[in-house]
C-alpha cells in the first residue's frame, strides 16, 4: 500500500497536484483505452511489429505518467 501511495504522489506531482487533471487524465486513458487495445490486437493480427511496439509504447508511457508503474511493466 505504501508503494501504491509513493506512486500516487509522483504521479500529482507531475500535475501540480491538481487532483481535478489528474481525474481527467484517468478519464482519457479510460475512454482510449478501447481503441489502444484494438490497435495492439490489429498490430498482431496483420504482423505489424513496429504498430505492435509504437502502440505498446504509447500505452506504457500513459500508465507511468498516471503513476500506474505495475501495470506499465
């Protein structure tokens, strides 16, 4: 838990702890989250290495700016 608070924190401090962007934020990744996921399963479907590792790296980034570190690995 005191991992997941450490986190939190980070992830505030790069919005200036304004806890109202950091709910938009979350609210964005959740509604792209559907077409991020749709781009990782086309990547793979059509054999799209670079779509599969630009689409993967946009997702990771966006859960580390979120403070999210476990699921970014």
């Amino acid at each position: 838990m005191k991992m997941m608070d450490q986190h939190l924190k980070d992830a505030l401090a790069r919005v200036d702890n304004d806890i109202s962007f950091y709910s938009e934020l979350i609210e964005l990744f959740v509604s792209v989250w559907p077409d991020q996921l749709g781009a990782l399963k086309n990547a793979i479907v059509i054999k799209d290495a670079k779509g599969l590792t630009d689409s993967a790296h946009a997702v990771k980034s966006a859960l580390g700016n979120l403070g999210a570190y476990e699921a970014a690995q």
